[in-house]
C-alpha cells in the first residue's frame, strides 16, 4: 500500500536529516518579529498588539489544533497524509496574507492577517505533530540526537531568509512577494521529500542494540518505556507536571521571541533610528540567533543523551534562560550585548523543543506517541505560544516599554524551572525503587 511505503531501517538517518532540511524551508513564523514593523507601516498603525495577535492564531494553529489531528491521524495511517495537509494549508495561508497586502483599511485586512496567519501556523502543526513522532519511533535508542538534529531545522531557515528578505525588501518594497516565495517553498520540499519517503516503523520494532539476544517466543524488544494510552498517560501525575513545564517555557519563549524587534527597536531608539534598528540590526540579530538555536537544538539533543536523559537537562533550558533574558534587557541599549547575550539566549531557547520532544516517549512509550505528544504538547506549548506574543505587546502598549512583560516572562520561567526540578527528583527516586525492585 502507498502509505507504507518509504525509507526502512537501514537507512532510518534519512528521518532526522530530511526533517532538518523541511524544517529550516518551512517554518518561518520566527522571522515574522521582523515583519510586523513593516505591517505596522504599512497600514500606518501606532499600536503593536493587533498585529502581533497573528501570534496567538499561528499558535493555535501550529501546537493547539493541527497536532491532535495529525497524532491520530499519524498513529494509524503512517505520515504521508498528514504532510499532504500540510502542504494545503500552508499555501492557502500564504495566500490570503498576500491578499491582505493589497488592502489598505487595517480594520478590514486584520481579519484576514489573522486567518492567513492561522492557516500557516495549521500547516506547520500537521508537519510538525508529524514529523517529531515519526522521527521518536524511528529513534528509541538515541532520543536526543535524532531529536535535536530533526528539531533543528525549525530555526535553522532564519539564517538565510533574514538576510534575504531584509535585502529584498530594501530593494523592491514590502510585498506579498515574500510570502508567495515561501508557499512555492514548502510545496516543493513536502512533495519531494516527505511525502514520497516517510512511513512509520512497526508498533513492536527496536533497533538492533535494543533487541535482545535471545530469540525465543517469548522475549519481547525491549522498551525505554511502558506503552502509555493516552488515557493512561492522562491519569500519571508526570502528564501534568510536564504540562506545566511546557506551558511557562513556552509562554515566556514566545513572549520575547515574537517581541524581539520590537524590544531592540525600543533599546536603540535614544542612539539609532527606527529605519536603521530594521535594515542593519534585526537582520544581522535574527541570523546570529538563528545560528545559536541551531546550534543548541543539536548541542542540547546530544548532552541530553550523554547525561542520561531529557529529565536532566530539562530544568538547564528554563534556568539559564530566565537570566539571560533579564540580562538582554538591561544590556539592549548596546549593540554588542545585544548580539553577544541574543547569542547564549537562543542557545538555550534551542534545548527546549527537542528536550520536549524528546521526554514524551522516553516516559509514556512510543506506540501512541501520535495522541500522547501532540495532546500534552498541543494545550501546554501550543497555549503558551498563542499568549505569550500577545500578552508581552498588550503590557508595553498599556505600560510604554518592555520592563514589566519581561520580568513576568522571567517569573513563569523559574516556575518552569522549578517544577522541571520536581520531575527531576521523582524521576530519581523511581530510578532508585525500580533498581531495588530488580536487587530483589
């Protein structure tokens, strides 16, 4: 059946590496920090939160309602469908932001900027709802690399297109063009990478150095973790913990994130103007982060899987984050400490997706990993991405500045980091009692 078919276990790196190069074509939401200011000229508003609201649809889009779909739709059919879907949406957004560009009245062209914006942000959920399971089924052996280089793709397009766009936009104007670019862009990388050679392994395959040495009836591979349901899953109190940590780290992340040009715009205004902060420094900014979360979404998968485990480094991407934040902005009015502490800052941001990702089957399984992940991750990350944008523009519209969204971003941070501790420690102590359980 065409479903089933694509690339097998020999070659089953084929998996986080096609998905690094999808992801750095496809997701570039990221980039959009840098557009809202020239949306905000475009239709001659002075207020920032109406536009960044195209966040908060994006968000749902990608972590609340395409997930869920896709999981379920991953679990029994394999990956092709949900790529297929994704492909359809993302260029239906795409187009109606292009749409949006040709109207002059704000009042009428919001509705559709935030219909656009939800339909990409959709694409992008049934991509990634996808792509993240299937690379955990094909990896039960090595959680955190796989992980990490598939997941960091995601950012990784920011490296080009910053530059890229920022030199078109000088030279052409701001148009729909760019967004016309980026629906051919994803058509072309889901229909001649994805969609011809993903598939799913068998619910009961392990890798070679996972599988027993005997071969009798009745061995079974061996599982990093018991198959959860998702109702099974639900009822465990690390269900809930984990919640709560994704929600805070996604909720501050996406409240500096989404605000980024917006908050080095309002540190350099004393010394540079507003045009120059866009064409010289955002730019430049977004390729230097993108590089950072490159490399801390690959760094971040491969210490977690030296140190033993996505519990241990869990907690290390909500802390040093939370500091460095605070940092950023008592350093945003000096260009080098802008580029120097966005560096470590997006190292960090790096981990958290593919530790994320990486914690959901090494605690409930890799069977239902489809319902399982995208549930947890769709109301706990996907909620967190659809507020946090939003919330930090509402607070410096009603306040003038950043100060008070940044320090309730670091605060919802350390809770994270708190709570990721917590799971830590129930995480060894049940180490502890399987290993006297076996003693015995």
């Amino acid at each position: 059946m065409w479903l089933e078919k694509g690339i097998g276990e020999e070659k089953r790196w084929f998996y986080p590496i096609s998905a690094f190069i999808i992801g750095a074509a496809l997701f570039v939401t990221g980039l959009w920090t840098m557009l809202y200011p020239h949306i905000q000229a475009h239709f001659g508003l002075e207020t920032t939160a109406s536009i960044v609201l195209a966040s908060t649809f994006s968000g749902l889009g990608s972590m609340v309602v395409g997930p869920p779909i896709t999981g379920t739709i991953l679990d029994k059919y394999g990956p092709k469908i949900p790529f297929i879907m994704s492909a359809i949406s993302i260029v239906t957004g795409h187009s109606l932001i292009i749409k949006m560009l040709t109207m002059s009245d704000w009042s009428a062209a919001m509705y559709i900027w935030y219909l656009g914006s939800f339909l990409v942000g959709l694409g992008l959920g049934f991509y990634s709802g996808t792509y993240t399971a299937t690379v955990a089924k094909w990896f039960p052996d090595k959680l955190g690399t796989a992980t990490g280089l598939a997941v960091a793709g995601t950012g990784s397009g920011t490296i080009i297109y910053s530059s890229l766009m920022a030199l078109y936009i000088k030279s052409h104007g701001f148009s729909g063009n760019i967004f016309l670019f980026f629906a051919v862009i994803a058509v072309v990388f889901l229909f001649t990478l994805a969609i011809p050679f993903w598939k799913t392994p068998p619910h009961d395959w392990a890798p070679a150095g996972m599988q027993p040495k005997s071969k009798s009836p009745s061995t079974k591979s061996i599982q990093l973790a018991r198959d959860y349901t998702l109702q099974e899953a639900v009822r465990d109190k690390r269900f809930w913990l984990l919640y709560i940590c994704f929600i805070s780290a996604a909720f501050s992340n996406m409240f500096f994130v989404q605000n980024a040009s917006l908050i080095i715009i309002e540190g350099l205004s004393k010394t540079m103007t507003r045009e120059q902060v866009l064409v010289s420094i955002v730019p430049l900014y977004l390729t230097i982060t993108a590089i950072a979360g490159l490399a801390g979404r690959f760094g971040w998968g491969v210490i977690t899987d030296k140190l033993g485990g996505p519990w241990k480094t869990l907690w290390m991407t909500y802390f040093f984050p939370a500091i460095l934040m605070g940092a950023f902005y008592f350093g945003y009015h000096s260009i080098i400490l802008i580029f120097f502490i966005g560096f470590l800052l997006y190292f960090g941001f790096g981990g958290e997706p593919v530790i994320h990702y990486a914690i959901v089957p090494y605690v409930f399984g890799r069977r239902h990993l489809g319902k399982v992940m995208s549930t947890l991750n769709s109301f706990s990350v996907g909620l967190g991405i659809a507020f946090g944008p939003f919330v930090g523009a509402y607070i410096k519209d009603v306040t003038g500045g950043y100060y008070w969204a940044l320090v309730l971003a670091v605060i919802i941070r350390l809770c994270g980091t708190a709570f990721a501790l917590l799971g830590l420690k129930l995480a060894e102590k049940q180490k502890i009692m399987a290993n006297a359980s076996i003693a015995k």
